[in-house]
C-alpha cells in the first residue's frame, strides 16, 4: 500500500540504510589500514591521517600522491526515465557528476587532480548503440575534465549482463592527484578553535540523495514532469550537474590561502561536517540559500530540518575550513571562480558536535561514523 502524500519519507525508507553500510565501510578500513606495511617494500609510507578520509595518500618522498575511486550511484536512472519523457540525452551532465564525485573527494586533502580514469559497465553491448547517448557521455566527460584540467588517461566499458540491469549503466571513476608542494596537504593536522566554515553552494542535489528523489515521484502528480518552479520540471531541476571545485581549491593554493581542512558534503549531507576526527564543536550561524529542487524535496517528502539537513546537501556541496583571517578572501575567490560562497560560521573548542543555530538542529560525535 502506498504511503499517503503528507507521511513523511525518509532516506532509509527509499532503501538508503547508512547503519547497514557503515559499519562495513569501517571493517574495510580496518583490513586495508593492515596492508599499509607494503608500501615499505616499495620506498614509500602511507599518510596514516589519511585514513578514513575522502581520499588516501601516500608520500613518495618530494610530494605526496593522493587518490579516489567513487561511483555515480542511481542518477543515471533519472536520466534515462527523462530520456523516455522528452527524447533528449542527458549523459553529458552525467558524465560530469560521475567525475565531480571523484574529483571532489580528492581534492579535499589538497591534492591537485592529475589523471581520471572512466568506468562505464553497460547491462549489454547494445548500451553503446545509441549513438547520441555514448557521445554525449563522451562529450561530457571531456568536458568536465578539461574544468578540472585533468588528464582522462582510460577506462574500461564491460558488457556485464545478469550484474547490470538491461538497458542501464554503472558510472564510476577513479582519479590520482598529487599534493605539491607538501604543505598543501589538507588532513586537519592545522585545524584549530577560532578558524573559519566557509560553504561554497550547490548546484542541487548533486549525486547524492537520488534513491530518495526517485522515491519521491510516487507521490507527485506527473511524475519527473511535475513543475518544481514554473518551466523547471522536477527531473531537469535533479539532473543539473554537480559542481565541480577543484577550480577554487587551485585558486585559493595559487592565492596561498592555506586550507586547514575540508568536506565534500555528499552522503549523510551536513552530518559530514563532523568528519574531522578532533574534538571541535563546529557552530554554524549563517545557512546557504536552498536549491528550488532541494525544498521541493524536503516539503513534499515531509521531513523536517534535521532529517534534510541530515541526508542532503541543502545548498552547501563542499566546506573549506580556513583562519579567520582568510574566510573573506575564500568567498572572494570561490565567487570569481563562478561559485557563491559564504562565511557559515566557526570551530571552537568543546565537545565534538555540529551546532546549526539558524535552524535549531545539533548533531552529536555519534551522528558521523566513518572510522
């Protein structure tokens, strides 16, 4: 029986159980934290702050390499149910999210992203036989790895029917950065009481929250077709490429403003501002404006702040924690690079929590479980 339209509808009734997932993710972290000694045999060390951040290093002597493997998830969906709707292709943006979703995470520790690799595994050949389809994916694909000024060395396209469905993709890509010079490096060894939140805004739901955005077409009226604003239909408003930030990251290295840390706001939405392993109380006094996408999803899914908040970006993709000093000449540089940005708030010593004054919501260290 479906639920009435006024019941709310949370990220684990849409089949998202991070509770299930996390305690996996950590075990893995775990095991792979056991074959770190390898690299010895090599010359080289891990970074062991590294851990459990977005993406892994290692020091190889004059720099350190950083990389990242991270998948699309179910946005590609989206854009095939569209295609059905209105004939067009929406690949190019996708291809775009796919990158952003490595390229993002990778950047978070300082690293300079090099190399892209692509990962497009089709349920059959007869994926690639659309024509319009696989040269947009190509196109955009380039595309945004020419924002990033970022090499695509390769990939690989597997035909895996019985492992992917029919008529569908599994987007994912790895990327490789290199953190030089050293002091680029943004694992939090600087973070201290008294920096500066600065959140540079969304473009929309970006790549992360779709399994709950799907589940939501049940209860609207046409569907992808529903109007989120006059001429803006729901499955466009969700189909707006995720913002790639690599640009201000290179800018604010090239301005020598010095990043103490930093989030990519994906999975678990402003919960991930906990993700720094310290002891900080991060206060938050001033919110971003929210995508039009994103309040429609949060008014017609009944949840309330805390759960929104809690599960999507609400119009903040990537936190940048830099001094005070610097939080005005971050806003500067992001919004030169076409990014609006705002100075959110502050860290200050106390117990490890996340206090969002404007909307009354406070998170605890138990919030974010990643190590």
């Amino acid at each position: 029986m479906q639920a009435p339209a006024n019941t709310p509808l949370s990220y684990e009734q849409s089949g998202v159980v991070y509770d299930l997932i996390d305690p996996l993710k950590v075990a893995a972290q775990r095991a792979a934290a056991a074959t770190a000694p390898h690299l010895a045999g090599h010359g080289f060390t891990e970074v062991k702050a590294s851990r459990g951040e977005s993406a892994y290093v290692v020091d190889v002597g004059p720099f350190y390499l950083a990389s990242i493997v991270e998948c699309l998830g179910s946005k590609a969906l989206v854009a095939d149910e569209m295609q059905k709707l209105t004939g067009r292709s929406y690949y190019s943006a996708i291809a775009q999210d796919t990158i952003a979703m490595a390229v993002n995470d990778l950047i978070t520790v300082g690293a300079t992203p090099l190399v892209v690799q692509a990962y497009w595994a089709a349920g059959g050949s007869d994926w690639f036989g659309d024509a319009e389809r696989a040269q947009a994916l190509v196109a955009g694909w380039k595309a945004a790895c020419d924002t990033c000024r970022v090499a695509w060395g390769g990939g690989e396209t597997p035909a895996l029917a019985g492992i992917v469905e029919s008529g569908r993709i599994d987007l994912a890509a790895s990327c490789t950065g290199i953190v030089n010079p050293k002091q680029r490096l943004s694992l939090g060894d600087e973070l201290a009481a008294g920096d500066a939140i600065v959140l540079l805004a969304s473009s929309g739901i970006h790549a992360n929250g779709l399994s709950l955005a799907r589940k939501l077409v049940e209860r609207l009226p046409e569907g992808y077709l529903t109007e989120v604003e006059p001429g803006l239909a729901y499955g466009d408003a969700l189909l707006a490429p995720t913002t790639l930030y690599s640009p201000v990251t290179e800018a604010l290295a090239a301005a020598g403003v010095r990043v103490h840390y930093a989030a990519n706001v994906t999975g678990h939405g402003w919960r991930k501002l906990l993700r720094h392993p310290g002891t900080f109380t991060y206060r938050i006094t001033a919110v971003p404006k929210v995508p039009p996408v994103l309040a429609f999803i949060q008014r017609h899914a009944g949840q309330d702040d805390a759960e929104a908040y809690g599960t999507l970006n609400m119009g903040a993709g990537f936190a940048l924690y830099v001094a005070a000093a610097d939080a005005e000449r971050t806003v500067e540089i992001a919004r030169a690079q076409g990014i609006e940005a705002i100075v959110a708030g502050r860290v200050e010593a106390g117990p490890k929590r996340l206090v969002v004054e404007p909307l009354g919501i406070e998170w605890g260290d138990d919030a974010l479980q990643l190590r």
